[in-house]
C-alpha cells in the first residue's frame, strides 16, 4: 500500500498507473490533477511564489543538505562526494526546465495524473483541501477519470489547509480504508458479532464513498461542523446556481440589465489577498487588506432566503474589455454574513490571452482551457470578450440571510503563499453586462440541502473572516 499526501502522495498515481503487481491500494492526499493548471500555472499565470520557489529549491537543496551534513561532528566523506556530484543536475531538473515553458505541453501532460490516472486498477482513496495554500484543489478532478465504475473508491474532502490529511476526522476514514483493502481485515468499530468478512466488505463498499466534512474548525482545531456523504462526484444532488451580474454591483437570478462597471486593473495595487497562510505560515494570513477602491469590481446577492450548500467547481463568465491587450483576472467568492462578517470561500484566475477553451472537458460549472501557444488571442481593445473563470472545486454552506460576492481585481503577487507573475501593465477594464453581454456566475448547488447548524466562529481553516 501507498499513503502520503502532497509530494508522497503525488507519487502514488505515477506508480499506481505502472500496475505492479505488489500493490494493492493507495491514498493520495492534498495533490494536483494537473501539472500546468492546477499550481504552477493557474489561468496561464505563472505562480512565481509557490510553484516557481519550490522548483527552485529542488535544484538547490543537496547542496543545502551537505552545508547542514558538514555542520555536525561527523562527516560522512563519501556522502560529501556524492552530494559534490548534484551541481551536474540543475541542467537536466524537469522542475527547473518547466519554469522555461510558459504554456501546455508534452513534458507538462506526461507529468499529469489527468492524462493516466484511467490506467489506476487498485483501489484508491483521494483526500483534497479546498483551500489548499501548497497544491489548491482541482486534484478532485482526478475523479473524473478514475475508472470509477471498476475499482473501489473513496473521496474525503474539506475546508482547511495542506495538513488536513493528518486530522483526527479524516486519518480515521484512512485507517479503515487500509483495514480493508491492505490488511484484508475488518475494523474494529465495524465488527458485527458471526459475520464474515466477506458480508463486512460488502457492507463497507455499499457505503457513500464521498465524504465531506464542512467548515472544519468551526468547533475549534480541525473540527468540522457536519458530515455529508454523496454516492458519486460530482454528487448526483448537484443543480446550477445561475446569477447574472448588473450594472449596480449587483447579482441577480433574472435577466441584468444592459450596463457596464469599471475598474482600474493595477498590478500589486489593486490585488486582492487570497486568505489561508502567509508565507512564514504563522500567524495565518488575517485577510486583511483589501483592493482601493476603483480597482475592483464587486457583484454580491441580495440576502437569500434559503440556505446554498454549495459543492463543487464553479464558474465565473465574464464579458470583459480592456484599453490593453492582455489582462489578468481573479475572481474571489466570499460570504457576507448576516452578522457583517465576510469570509473567504473560494478562487480563481485567467489570463485573458488564454481564454481558449477545450470543448472536451469544459462545461457549465468548468470552463477549462488549453493554454496552448497557437490558441493565444490577444484582446482587441474596448471590444468584449467572453473570459470564463473557473473557481477552484470549494465546499461552503451559505446560509439564508447571507449574501454571495463575487469580486473581480488584478491577481495577488503577495503576501501568501501563491503569488503570480502578472502582466505588468496598469489598464481600464470593464465588465459588460445585460443583453449580448450577459456576464454571470455559475455554482454547484447541492439542491434540497440545508446547514444543520447555525453560522460557524470565524475561526474555519484556511477561510478567514474580514
């Protein structure tokens, strides 16, 4: 068996898609599904904080663990040799060598599990953090092409951070995935008196195999609220939120009128923080800061009169012209509360010369590009263009009286741990709404459901309050 999340975990999928016959389950957690999308690239921006430091690190770090390894009281000569041997490697790190492609390509896809996790045959169990500050979240959409339908299977999903896979309400669920598939035994807490494990196993696998713990934290730690469980991903329940966004600033489930909103696009100005952790990690970024006025624009709901659970990915559609080019986008979904708090749920990011779509995988709730160098468009400008974001796959209950923002600004180059090498130009853009024009936003609504528990502390992992 394999267990481990982020790189451990990573590593799985390339050697579950070899199918050695040794293996017998794995539980990747906290990974990406795509190597060019979903960290070093999202939207086609370069994440130069994160992605761009942590390559760079790989390159660098024998020669660190030799400088620590002559620091102690005995030295290991021929380790020393060895380590002498890696300034011959920076030359050939695909990590190193990936930060020189700007686009999608061959070395990007054949480091994807997206591109064969369909040859994974053992059973498997993928643990993702929506607000993942390391590796963020669209690794669930490595479930799309499991073969789900062939193998048994389990997703456990959470708000929080990159450890979350270590919590007191996920490594239980761990644990008794191992009992079964690995240890072929039945857990303790699943022991019924004279049943086989054959009627155990089968009890066990006609079980949901979505989990998702909403607002971990609330009760304090890694805690969460309330657990649902779902029967398939993404869940069967799942509806479309529609909202078009007017002219006012606001979001509207009937048809906007025709309008436009400005706002100046102005690079580490007019940024908007992304919440979670800073880069020292302690104390968590506050989510503090906020964009001037006049370099965002912001569409937010009345108070809704019924609570929105609302999982999975979403999508923000943006009419937008610009007096540039090219231009960088971030879309930020938050809570207002009744209570006056707004909270961080989710985000997302197109550079505009992307906005390309691959019809094969795109829909309602993902617009999904190709970031390819012959799909470049450059914006003609003070003329619309269609930029769909896609707001990272996120779990969050809003409940009634609430209300829904989305707000659009430059992407964020600090103070977190994703930070983009955005186009560096200030520019006037505009958002179109109304007629031709029709912006809005797309979200995955889970229909029927409701919060069983009132508003949660502001103290939810990775999702704080301002």
């Amino acid at each position: 068996g394999m267990v481990g999340k982020s790189y451990p975990g990573i590593t799985q999928s390339f050697v579950a898609a070899e199918q050695p016959e040794a293996l017998k389950a794995i539980v990747p957690g906290n990974i990406f599904a795509d190597l060019y999308r979903d960290v070093p690239f999202p939207g086609g921006m370069m994440n130069v904080t994160f992605a761009g430091g942590w390559s760079a690190q790989r390159v660098y770090e024998g020669n660190l663990y030799a400088a620590q390894h002559t620091a102690t009281e005995e030295v290991d000569q021929q380790c020393l040799a060895n380590q002498a041997q890696h300034v011959q490697n920076p030359a050939y790190n695909p990590l190193a060598l990936l930060l020189q492609e700007q686009f999608d390509s061959p070395t990007y896809r054949e480091r994807s599990p997206w591109e064969f996790a369909d040859r994974i045959d053992v059973p498997t169990f993928l643990v993702e953090s929506w607000q993942d500050e390391q590796v963020g979240s669209r690794g669930t959409h490595l479930l799309e092409r499991l073969r789900t339908d062939e193998i048994p299977w389990k997703f456990l999903a959470t708000n929080g951070d990159h450890g979350e896979y270590y919590g007191g309400e996920v490594l239980p669920h761990i644990l008794r995935f191992l009992d079964y598939h690995l240890k072929q035994q039945v857990p303790a807490a699943d022991v019924v008196a004279g049943e086989s494990f054959e009627d155990a196993y089968g009890r066990y696998l006609g079980e949901d195999p979505v989990i998702i713990n909403w607002e971990n934290g609330a009760n304090g730690g890694r805690s969460s609220a309330f657990t649902t469980t779902h029967a398939a991903w993404p869940v069967p329940e799942q509806e479309v939120l529609r909202y078009e966004l007017t002219p006012a600033g606001g979001l509207t489930d009937g048809l906007a009128p025709r309008g436009e909103v400005d706002y100046l696009y102005a690079p580490v100005v007019g940024a908007e923080e992304r919440g979670g952790h800073s880069i020292a990690d302690e104390p968590a970024a506050s989510w503090s800061d906020r964009a001037p006025e006049g370099t965002f624009a912001a569409f937010t709901t009345e108070p809704l009169t019924q609570d929105a659970m609302l999982l999975g990915s979403g999508s923000v559609d943006l009419w937008l012209s610009s007096s540039a080019v090219d231009t960088d986008v971030e879309v930020t979904l938050s809570e207002i509360r009744a209570d006056g708090q707004e909270m961080f749920v989710q985000q997302g990011w197109l550079r505009a010369s992307h906005r390309v779509e691959d019809a094969r995988w795109s829909n309602e709730l993902r617009p999904f590009q190709t970031h390819l160098l012959t799909d470049v468009t450059p914006l003609v400008p003070g003329t619309p263009s269609l930029l769909r974001v896609e707001l990272f796959p996120f779990g969050h209950a809003f409940r009634e009286g609430s209300r829904i923002r989305i707000s659009v600004a430059a992407p964020h180059t600090r103070p977190d741990l994703w930070g983009f090498a955005v186009t560096p130009v200030a520019a006037a853009n505009t958002v179109h709404t109304g007629g031709a024009y029709r912006s809005s936003v797309s979200l995955p609504l889970v229909a029927g459901a409701t919060a069983p528990t009132d508003y949660p502390a502001c103290t939810l992992r990775n999702q704080p309050c301002r």
